[in-house]
C-alpha cells in the first residue's frame, strides 16, 4: 500500500500581492488627502479662510492685490495654541519672501481659522516670485497633496527642526529630495497650488520642531515670527 502525499500550498505569492496593493492604497490616500498632520499644524494647511486685519493681506489690498474673504465669525474661537519656547533655536531665519514686513506676520500664527488655529504664516506675493530658504538644510520631502498643492519640507542642519512651504506655483528647476540647500537659495516660487485660493497666489509657511523619529510629517508647531526678527 503506497502513502498519500501531502500537498502543499504556496502562499508567498498572495501575500506579496496583498502587501503591493495595501501600498497602493496608502501611496493613493496620501496623495489625495496629505500626509498624516503635524500636532496642531497642517490642519491650517490650505486654508481658504482669511488672515485677520493684522496680516499682510490687509497690506497688500492697498497695492491693489487681491485679498483673502474674511474669516467667518465664530461664537466660541478656539484658544490660541502655545507654542513651544523658541529659545532652543539658536539662529535667525531668513525671510522666505524679500522684501516682506517681518512685523507683517506678526499674529498669524494665532489666527483663528474655522474650527483650529493657523499655527503658520500667510505672506502675499505676486504669481512666480522667489521663495528663498529660510535657512541652511536639507530637502527632506517633496510632496503634492490636495491640500497643500506643491509642498517642500526642509530639515535644518541639527535635524531638529522643519520648515514647510505650501501652495507653491512650482519648484526651482533640479531640486531634489535629499539635496543640500543654502540660507537665502531659491527653492521654489509663489502659486495656489492645492485648495489656496486661485485669485490670491501666497505661500503657506510653517516651523514645527521635529521628534525623536524624525518624521517629516510630524512635530510641534512654533510661531515663524520671532525666528524672523
């Protein structure tokens, strides 16, 4: 009497193919939605809601620009976040636009938005003017999502802190992920790319101080304006 072979099954082929979709997917929904939000930060990424009186947009309507709609009023704004203590960055930030007002930015960083707080600042500019880097670094993420549009995310030297520019028109030609930038080097240019209003071209900017794992997506929000001054 002969014994009955026992038959095998290969499941490696299966499971490498459900591992290859589930990586699609997430790939897709970050692209679609953005990455997961830095605390407290990107929720204001993209805003369509207006800076206050005390920001430049108010300025730049006197140049004959466009202006963001006023924010709508809310019963209950919510409580200013506090950021974190800025004495732990040691050098000074150079103006991502030349020529802005830095007391122009003062405040936005608290502004209320419909249902959080800015956590960034809004500068106007005219379509394709220069976005500089506001310090020396490393180009840490490229990324285009539908609410920030064209985005760059820059680690400083230390690799402690990023600085995000949003709603870029383009990037500077050649600029590469991992590359080295210069304090003061164009790295992009002013747009409305993702969900900015399409008649005030400006450039969402952001500081946020990164953790322990150094996720380029994920950190502590700082108020841009005194690193300015």
């Amino acid at each position: 009497m002969s014994r009955g072979k026992t038959k095998t099954i290969d499941v490696g082929l299966p499971v490498v193919a459900l591992a290859f979709v589930a990586g699609m997917l997430v790939d897709s929904c970050l692209r679609v939605y953005g990455p997961p939000t830095p605390a407290g930060l990107a929720r204001g990424i993209g805003d369509t809601t207006a800076p206050t009186a005390t920001t430049p947009a108010v300025q730049s309507a006197a140049r004959g620009e466009p202006r963001l709609a006023p924010a709508p009023a809310t019963t209950a704004p919510p409580a200013a976040a506090t950021p974190i203590a800025t004495s732990g960055h040691s050098a000074r930030l150079h103006l991502p636009i030349e020529g802005v007002e830095v007391e122009s930015l003062k405040g936005g960083f608290v502004e209320a938005r419909t249902g959080h707080v800015h956590e960034a600042v809004d500068i106007l500019a005219p379509r394709n003017t220069a976005v500089h880097a506001v310090e020396d670094g490393t180009v840490a993420k490229l990324f285009v999502s539908k609410a920030g549009g064209n985005t760059i995310y820059e680690f400083d030297e230390t690799g402690r802190f990023a600085y995000y520019y949003a709603h870029l028109e383009r990037y500077a030609i050649g600029l590469r992920e991992g590359d080295s930038i210069k304090q003061g080097q164009v790295i992009g240019y002013v747009g409305t790319s993702g969900n900015a209003p399409k008649n005030t071209p400006h450039l969402h900017f952001a500081v946020f101080e990164l953790g322990p794992e150094r996720q380029w997506w994920k950190g502590t929000a700082i108020d841009p304006y005194p690193l300015f001054r």
